[in-house]
C-alpha cells in the first residue's frame, strides 16, 4: 500500500529496536513432534556403520520421509563387547574413548567416566551413549525436559536429568553437565541423583544411571547400572566376541516405547515500529481500485474520503531493495481518519 505521493516511509531511530535475545524452546524430534513412541532401525547399517552405532528412526525403512533422530552406540575402555576390526582397535573402545575425549575435562589423567555413587566417584569402564542428532537438538536439549524409558512392564525405568536441582543455567552454559536419575518429568523429581544403595541395597557401588550434556546433545549411561535390576540389559563384555549390545540397548528403547525431548535456543529479534499516520497510505495501486482506460475511481466516494486495506508491510533497505516482508493477520482499514502503528518483529 502507498500514498499516492509517498511511496516509503523512513524509519526513525527510535521506531526500532535490534538485537533483543530471548530464549524459546521446542519439540525436538522431527516435525515437531515431542515425544517418539516409536522407534525404527535400518538393515542396511548392520553392515556399514553398525559395528561402532545404530541411527534410529522415526519412521520404518519403507517410508521415504523418515530421518534420523538419535543414534546409539556401546562404549567399551579396553575394546571388549566388539570384535577387532585390526590391529587393538575395537569398535567399542573407539567409541568410549571418542566419548570420553569429548565429555570428559583433562581427559588425559582421567581415562575413564566417573559416575557419582553416594560420596565417591565411581569409574566403569563401558557406556551405553545417546546421541541426539544435531539438526534435532540444534543449540541444545531443554534441560529437564527430556524423558527416556527403557524395557517394559515391571522391568522398565524411567530416565530423566537432575537439572531441577542443581541447574544454573547462567554459569558455565557451554560446559554444563547434569547425573541421570530414576524418575519422569510428570513427577519432577528433584534430588540430585539416587545412589545404588538408594534404588537396590544389593548394588550399593554401580553408581548412577549416567551423564547428560545439554549442549552435546549427549546422554552417557552407566552399562553397570543398566545391568542391575529392574532393567537388567545383559550388556556382554568378552574380548574380542561382538555382543551386539547397541542392539540390546535399541530393543529396550522399543520396549520402553517412550523419548520425550524438548530444544533451547537463543534467539535475536529487531521490533520495527512502522507508523502509519492520517495522510499516508489512503490510496491503492490495486488494479481493481481504478477502471476504464482514464484510470477512474471505481468507487467514487474516495475522491473525498479515500480509503484502503493494509496488508503487507514490506521493510527496504536505503537503494529500495526489498528485505522483508509481513503479513498482517487481517486487512487493516486506513483513512484520513485513521493512524496506525504496525509492529514487525524479526527472529534470526
């Protein structure tokens, strides 16, 4: 929309503000979906990839949109669980090392995961890892918001984070790191983690369930603690013999039939106030406004009382170059009577 002698209009200084952060979350998984209840492997993986990690799905094999959501790996300190593919290079010990380099600060003198059990620290020395695809989570996952369960029926457990007592999300943000404890976002447990001794007084020294780093997209678990009941995932750590136990751990996702996740991201956004005052922007160069070859009104009480519908607001950089364009919700009726001022609101 234009005035018939105005085509822009300038913004002012203080019509604008750039550069505002804020903080959104969402769904995680594909098409916005918050939670998977279902979860699907390919055939072809077994044989490429699928000695260091399994890619799980959201769809089955036969259906073309399906993408990757999250993948699965075992990790083993000393390569056992996996067959040698050389020379002393095992999958599974690729994968806890990798692991561990990236997760672990000074992973040089500590070679191995800690996982808090009471007041120690406790070492183990193979992981099950979950590794949220990076188009998932983008930034980061929603800490204490997540929800993984595993097995099914009396064997199942529930696995969240303990961000809701320790977070402090303003310290440290890139390097946060949170234990994985027994509960569900529905009951929002808040304890820091649950010692063995507090969960089965018979495994007083496993540990915790794990680890999880928001900004990796990363939750580390604790195979010993996934051993012990109630779940039991009889994870297989003989030398050189290939347990398949990536396997076993996707077999208890299925089973437990439930992945709820949510993304952090921080955002930018510029607030444009566009001003539209009595006389701008009463006319139209909508064809159907004029008629007949003399381009007359088609409806002649505008020659008095023009009026017009606001629709788009366009915004131009200085050589009139079109950079952004928004759609108001409804027309907006403009005329000598009426102002106007239209927020546009711009997120990158």
């Amino acid at each position: 929309m234009s005035d018939i002698n105005n085509f822009f209009t300038t913004l002012e200084e203080l019509d604008k503000r750039t550069n505002i952060p804020s903080t959104i979350s969402s769904p995680v998984w594909s098409g916005g979906t918050a939670t998977l209840t279902a979860f699907y492997t390919s055939s072809a993986q077994s044989q490429s990839s699928g000695d260091y990690y399994y890619d799980v799905y959201d769809k089955a094999e036969a259906d073309s949109t399906r993408e990757v959501q999250f993948a699965v790996a075992y990790g083993h300190f000393d390569g056992s669980g996996s067959l040698s593919t050389s020379a002393g290079n095992n999958p599974s010990k690729a994968i806890y090392r990798q692991f561990r380099n990236i997760c672990v600060k000074n992973s040089q003198s500590i070679t191995k995961f800690l996982f808090p059990e009471s007041n120690t620290s406790n070492t183990v020395k193979d992981i099950y890892v979950v590794n949220v695809n990076r188009a998932r989570y983008r930034e980061k996952i929603d800490p204490g918001n997540w929800e993984l369960r595993l097995g099914e029926n009396e064997n199942r457990i529930k696995l969240i984070d303990d961000s809701g007592a320790t977070a402090d999300s303003s310290v440290k943000a890139s390097q946060r790191v949170f234990n994985v404890v027994s509960g569900s976002i529905a009951s929002g447990a808040t304890v820091e983690y649950r010692t063995a001794a507090q969960e089965q007084s018979d495994s007083a020294t496993i540990g915790s369930y794990g680890l999880f780093y928001p900004e990796l997209g990363l939750i580390v678990l604790n195979a010993d603690r996934l051993d012990a009941a109630p779940l039991a995932i009889n994870t297989g750590d003989a030398a050189d013999t290939n347990h398949n136990n990536s396997t076993k751990f996707v077999s208890a996702s299925i089973n437990g039939a439930y992945f709820q996740a949510r993304r952090e991201e921080q955002i930018k956004s510029s607030h444009y106030f566009c001003r539209v005052r009595s006389n701008e922007y009463n006319w139209s160069q909508n064809p159907t406004y004029f008629q007949g070859t003399t381009a007359e009104l088609t409806n002649t009480t505008f020659i008095q009382d023009p009026k017009s519908y606001i629709t788009t607001v366009g915004l131009y950089n200085n050589n009139n170059e079109l950079l952004a364009v928004a759609k108001l919700s409804q027309p907006l009726l403009k005329s000598r009577d009426r102002e106007a001022v239209i927020k546009v609101r711009l997120d990158f």
